[in-house]
C-alpha cells in the first residue's frame, strides 16, 4: 500500500491507498469529491507530515516535495522530438563542414608545391665536417698519441 503523489506546479494532489468511504485526513484540508485525495494547493516545499485513517486504519506519509511555479512540464514526446532535432541540426553541420572543406582542398594555393611522393631514393651521406680530419691507410701516427680510456 502507497500512497500516490502528483505534483503539478504548486499543486500538490496525494491519494490515499485505502479503500473505505469514510477517510479522513490530518491535518484536515482541501479534498476533492472523492475523499481518497488530499489537495495543498500553493505548496511551498516545506516538509510536511500527513496522515489518512478509515475506522482503526492508519496511513503516515512523510511528504517532502519540491515545487516550483515557473516551472514547464514536458512529456516524454516533447522531449525525444527536442533531442532528434538537435541531432539532425548537429549532423547537418557536420555535413556543410565537410562539403565547404572538401572544396576547399582542390584550390590552388600560395605554398610551393610539396615534392611527388615517389618510391624513396638515397640520400647521399653528408658532407664531412671540415674541422675533422679522417683517417686515412698508413696515416694512424697522426691519432697515435691518443689512448683509449677505459670508462
């Protein structure tokens, strides 16, 4: 057995899970023809305790529902047709940057031209720096004076 709340703006509307015809509420308020519903119109979000009996029955409810006046309700149509437009408006613009930046591509520009992409050659090896001088066959007297140093 639950009781079933409904909020709608300010307007809160509990519905009491028992049966019987006479249900009276504490603290006594506002009920519809129907006296399984209890009304609090203008609610402020103050927590609040509720209670509804028939005959020795009693039902506690503890209510602590947050309401707002400014407040929109949406169904669930509404919102499934807000999220597949912004995904088709978000795909169209995917698309329009694509097609202006596919064109894009195919204009001459200002750049030198890169070189062809072809099978790879070899490149030469570089040229030997002038401050060092090689070894040459038969010339290792002019290195003979430097000993390796064990490290």
């Amino acid at each position: 057995e639950e009781f079933l709340v409904e909020i709608s703006g300010t307007k809160v509307t509990i519905t009491c899970p028992l049966t019987a015809d006479d249900i009276k509420w504490d603290p006594p308020g506002e009920t519809e023809d129907d006296e399984r519903k209890y009304i609090l119109e203008d609610h402020d979000s103050s927590p609040t305790n509720l209670s509804c009996s028939a005959g020795n029955e009693k039902l506690e409810l503890y209510l602590k529902a947050r309401v707002c006046a400014n407040c929109e309700e949406l169904d669930a149509l509404t919102v499934t047709g807000i999220i597949a437009a912004d995904l088709l408006i978000t795909l169209g613009v995917l698309i329009l940057v694509y097609y202006f930046s596919r064109k894009r591509k195919g204009r001459a520009s200002t750049s030198p031209a890169p070189r062809p992409r072809g099978q790879k050659t070899q490149r030469p090896p570089p040229v030997p720096n002038p401050d060092y001088e090689p070894i040459r066959k038969g010339q290792r007297e002019v290195y003979a004076g430097l000993e390796s140093r064990g490290f």
